[in-house]
C-alpha cells in the first residue's frame, strides 16, 4: 500500500455553490483505487494465521529461492 497521494482535487458545485462531485487526476484516482484494493484485501485476510519470518525464509532457502 502505497502513502497517502497529495490530491489536487477540483469540486463541481451547484448552482447554491455546494460541492457535488469531485475531480481527480487520473493518477490520483488509480493510487486510490490501488489503495482501496489494498484495504480490501487486507481486511479479507485478517483471521488467517501467519508465519514467523525466519519460517518464510526457511521455506524459501528449502525450496530453492534463496541462497545459504
């Protein structure tokens, strides 16, 4: 997940000068949705167990990925 962009965000009002929509960069708007989809996933994975790092790196140097 990446930090939180610095938006440059432009408001659409109406005619009593609410705010009504907003308009993002395209860029803006991707690092949002990246980073919702972060969340999302994290919230998903929250009740799974997880393992020690040296457990991970065990795995890897057994099965070939990492050196000694």
């Amino acid at each position: 997940m990446s930090a939180m962009p610095e938006l440059s965000p432009q408001f659409v009002t109406d005619k009593n000068g609410k705010k009504t929509a907003v308009i993002l960069s395209i860029e803006e708007y991707n690092a949002l949705v990246e980073d919702l989809r972060d969340l999302a996933s994290i919230v998903e994975r929250r009740e799974e167990s997880s393992i020690s790092h040296e457990q991970v790196v065990a795995e890897l140097k057994k099965d070939g990925y990492l050196q000694d």
